[in-house]
C-alpha cells in the first residue's frame, strides 16, 4: 500500500468537520484528484507546535498575502515531506497527480486569484467564523483578529454596513461575466477551453475544472458553512454562482 498522504485542516466543533476556505482549496483538489488521504485536525493555537515539530520551514514574509509564519493547510506528501501554504501545495500536487490538471497556467487562474472575491463584506463574515470553532480555538480568533482589524470583533461585527454588500455588487458581477465568458459552469467552460499558448483550444473529455473554480467554490463552501443566509444573498448577487457550486458538489461532499 502506498504512503498515505495527510492534510493538516483546522477543526470545527465537534464534530470535526473542514470549514476555512483556505484548506478547502487543497481538500477539494485531493477530492478531485481521488487522493488517499487522512486528515490531521490542529486546533489554531496548536498550529506553530505541531507544525514546527513536523519540520516546515515557517512562511515567507515577503509573499503577498502573508500572514503568520505558521498557517493551515499543510501537507505531508506520499513520499514523507512535508509543506504549508495552499499555493505551494497545489503546484506540488499538480506536479506529482497531473491528472485530471487544474490548469494552473491557464490565465484564468491568476485573474480569479487576484479577485478579491468575500473582501467587500469581511466585516459581516469575520465575527461570525468564532460560533464555528472549539472554545480554544474561538479564543485565538478573537484574540489575533482583534489586533488585525485593530477593534474587537463584537465592534467589526457592530460597525458592518449594507453598503459593504452594495460594494460587494461589482465583484460578483467581475466574477460572474467571467463565469459566462466561455459558456459556464465553470470558468473554461463545460468542455476545458483554454487559453493557454496562441490561439484558444478544446480540450475535450477532460476535467474543465480549473484551480480558478477550486479558489472561488471554496469561497462558497466556507459561506454556506458559515451562515446559511450569507451564503444565500451571495449565491444571489449572480445567476452564475448556483450554477458553478452545484457542479462542484460532487468535490466537496468529503469534509473530515
């Protein structure tokens, strides 16, 4: 039998179930991919000791979107080494299981990536992520989030306006036009037509699954987690969203 890779994933409540969108990404690639893996839950405050212990040089500081050193998701490959950082990970999984491709090179993915897909309405999603999580780790939450917003989450949560959503508007409609541009559910299409190289090409009877659609439907996953009526009045702001989350389903259904 071959090594069977695990996946460090910060637990919900009990019962420990993924929530963050960030892991998310790496397990519904394994989910596509029909990787055997075994999932590791690590509580927030628990994450630089096991993660340090495992060996994984900490974060780059001077990688855009930098947070801490030590951050979930990460990694212990089939072979036994270890790695952090969904970006990372992905172009190592991609590199080691090509088949079926994220399409990684296509230019699609790096354009959804540098959407800012849930920024417009953080403050009405933030203080909710704590009713997820275990007492120890909503404590962390709390703690680390109120030095990131500089205020307690009770006053994020407090301060969050209805013209956050109204800003929230022309995202969706970036993402949704892009969605449609090739025809949907996904954004190369039903069949995978690519932009890669000169000129565009099918690739027929293959995944049209993107990396693009893996950063975007997790960022749905983790709202219908979070709070159903969020999740909702998202999915509303396009005719496109259902569509792309319901034929994705299939890759999220395995969440421990």
């Amino acid at each position: 039998m071959a090594p069977q890779i695990i996946f460090y994933d910060i637990p919900s409540k009990a019962p420990a179930k993924a929530w963050s969108f960030n892991p998310w990404k790496i397990r519904m690639v394994l989910n596509m991919k029909g990787l055997d893996y075994k999932t590791e839950f690590v509580e927030y405050p628990d994450l630089v000791p096991t993660l340090k212990a495992l060996g994984i040089p900490p974060n780059d500081p001077n990688e855009p979107g930098y947070f801490s050193d030590y951050t979930s998701p990460a990694i212990r490959y089939a072979d036994g080494t270890f790695a952090m950082d969904s970006w990372h990970i992905v172009h190592a999984l991609e590199k080691q299981y090509p088949t079926p491709s994220l399409h990684l090179d296509d230019p699609i993915v790096e354009k959804v990536r540098n959407i800012s897909v849930l920024g417009p309405i953080v403050e009405h999603l933030m203080p909710k992520v704590p009713n997820l999580l275990t007492s120890i780790s909503s404590e962390y939450f709390y703690r680390t989030r109120e030095i990131m917003f500089g205020k307690p989450l009770q006053q994020v949560e407090a301060e969050a306006t209805e013209e956050q959503w109204e800003d929230m508007r022309a995202k969706a409609k970036e993402v949704g036009d892009l969605l449609r541009k090739k025809g949907g559910p996904f954004f190369l299409g039903e069949t995978g037509e690519s932009e890669i190289g000169k000129g565009a090409y099918k690739r027929t009877n293959l995944c049209a699954v993107s990396y693009a659609d893996v950063c975007f439907v997790t960022c749905l996953k983790f709202l219908e987690i979070l709070d159903e009526g969020v999740f909702e009045r998202y999915l509303a702001l396009d005719e496109a969203f259902p569509k792309v989350y319901k034929a994705s389903r299939k890759w999220l259904a395995r969440d421990d």
